[in-house]
C-alpha cells in the first residue's frame, strides 16, 4: 500500500457506519449511499451468465503436470479475468478461523473498532477506503484493511490480531499463470522483486433497500494478483483485469476476504515483449509501480478508470 495524500488535505464529511444504520431498522437510507439508478441497473448482473459458469482451476492437477488444466488457466484469465481455485493446499480449518476471526472483529460495538479507525485519504484500518470528497457516495460496506508485507508497510496500531498469511499461495498462483503464458515459472517472481501484500475484510451488513445502494463500487483492481485478478499490462492486454463489484441483500450479511498481491514499489513494469507483435502493438506505458500504486489509492473507485495511468499517451501526474 503506497504512500497517499496527507488526512488534513482531504474533507471527507460525515461517513455513517452502515452496521449502526442496519440496527436502528429504519427502511430511509442516508443520501449518500443513494445511487443514481442508471448506476445500479448497470450493475444488475447478465441473465445469461451464472456463478456456475465461472471457471473451475485445480491448482493440484496443474502441479503434477496438467496440460489441459494450464490451458483451461489460461482460457479463464483471457476470457474472464477471474476463476475459482480449487485443491490449492491451504487447511480449510485455517480458511474458517480466518472468517471466524473477521466476523467477530465485525461483531465488536462501534467504539471499539474505532480504535482502528481509517483516517481520511488512506487505505489501511476500520472504515471506507477510497472517500476523497464529502459529495462522493458512499458503499453500503464497512472494511478493515491491512498491509502484510513487506514489514515497512505495516501499521502497528492498527493491528488487533497476527498477520494472516496468504503468500505461497499468491507465489504459486503467479507461477501457474507465466506457465500458462508460455513463460518459464518463475519470471514473474524475478521481475517483482520484494513483492507487496495486503488483505482487506469486507462486511456488508443487510439493507432494507439494496435496490438503491451498492455494497462496493465497480472497479478493477490495482495488484498483479487479487486472489482473484490477474493485471492486465504486463501482458499488453491478453489476459483481462476484470471490473468487479458487490450487490447488498435484504435479509442476508456477507463476509469477503480478499488479498493483494502486488510487485514491489520500485520495481518498473510495462508490457512484456513476449505479448507485443505487429497483431498485437504496444498499449501501455513503462512505469513504476509505485507511482501507480499512489495513483490506485488516492483515487476513488471509478470501474476501469485507473488502468488510463498505464496506457500510452496518458498525461497523468504522479
């Protein structure tokens, strides 16, 4: 999580806490969390699509030597962006004992995680990330996020708990996908560096008017790997960043765990020359991933919006 704009520069106004407005079980929603309903029709998801439909990767079969499963990887990151991984050898018993950890954080009273309060223009601790403006709406979520690794990008006082860590998987992850590419395992590793990490809890408490709000803003995300997302510039556009977001119920919670898998801040990034070629000319700009990550975080969650920072003939500052 890089460097972002300094919380007195930024006037965010009065953010209610969507759990504190669930509890009173009043059906008028704050205006700020109103959405235009243009916004939330476009959001309505395809009726000729399903979660059935998402693609299935065996992350076991890939590692003893799978062809069919790397090309199937490799299908899902061109054509969707997203897949599900299964057989990937993290203990379910650890995967519940994270969500049981995350839905008790949630649980506490409101003074409490207070006490890990996001401070305006920043990414990390209790809160909405993401807010630059008193006017900018707001998603009907509350988030606790945390930077992992490398240890500079820690904030102690933000932490109620020990670091939970998802990293082997996200290597192996990466690993896969330059083998899908057609490229040896490790070379994303190489052109990393020390990579970024990041894990951030989603809570969406239920609404009684969920056709009025969204539960987090369209975006694509910002890392090289969101357990979950492949970034779309290394590969000069072959495989997809996937524009994402979340939908409230009535009656229903949900919990979502997510981590960031990122390279390091130092390190520059553009499109490989494996993946540019006369049916497939350049589209993005060398950069450092730094400057990008700043540029992510400082800005609000807007669909594909951000990816501008990396195309070619962007004049964007840093």
């Amino acid at each position: 999580m890089a460097p972002t704009t300094m919380a007195t520069e930024i006037n965010v106004g009065h953010i209610d806490d969507v759990q504190e407005i669930q509890k009173t079980q009043n059906t008028t929603i704050p205006h700020r969390f109103v959405r235009d309903i243009d916004e939330i029709r476009s959001v309505i998801p395809d009726s000729s699509s399903s979660i059935s439909d998402v693609p299935i990767i065996d992350l076991a079969m890939i590692n003893d030597g799978n062809f069919n499963q790397i090309l199937n990887l490799a299908s899902a990151c061109k054509e969707w962006g997203f897949f599900q991984v299964v057989n990937h050898g993290i203990d379910r018993e650890l995967l519940d004992k994270i969500e049981r950890m995350s839905m008790d954080f949630f649980m506490l009273p409101l003074e409490e995680k207070q006490k890990y309060k996001m401070a305006p223009g920043t990414v990390q601790g209790y809160g909405q990330a993401f807010v630059f403006s008193e006017q900018q709406k707001l998603d009907w979520c509350n988030m606790f996020a945390l930077g992992t690794h490398p240890h500079f990008i820690r904030d102690p006082k933000l932490w109620p708990t020990k670091p939970l860590n998802f990293r082997k998987l996200c290597e192996k992850l990466m690993r896969c996908i330059a083998i899908s590419l057609g490229l040896r395992g490790e070379r994303f590793e190489e052109m990393f560096g020390e990579a970024v990490q990041a894990t951030r809890m989603n809570y969406y408490p239920p609404c009684p008017r969920p056709e009025l709000v969204l539960g987090l803003s369209p975006h694509s995300d910002g890392s090289a790997l969101t357990i979950l997302q492949k970034n779309k510039v290394l590969t000069n556009g072959i495989y997809k960043s996937v524009e994402h977001r979340a939908v409230t119920n009535m009656v229903k919670d949900r919990l979502s765990i997510v981590t960031f898998y990122a390279p390091s801040y130092e390190v520059e990034l553009g499109p490989m020359p494996e993946f540019v070629n006369e049916s497939n000319p350049i589209k993005y700009r060398q950069y450092i991933h730094g400057e990008y990550s700043k540029h992510y975080v400082t800005s609000k969650l807007q669909g594909k919006k951000t990816l501008e920072f990396a195309k070619l003939g962007a004049d964007i500052a840093v």
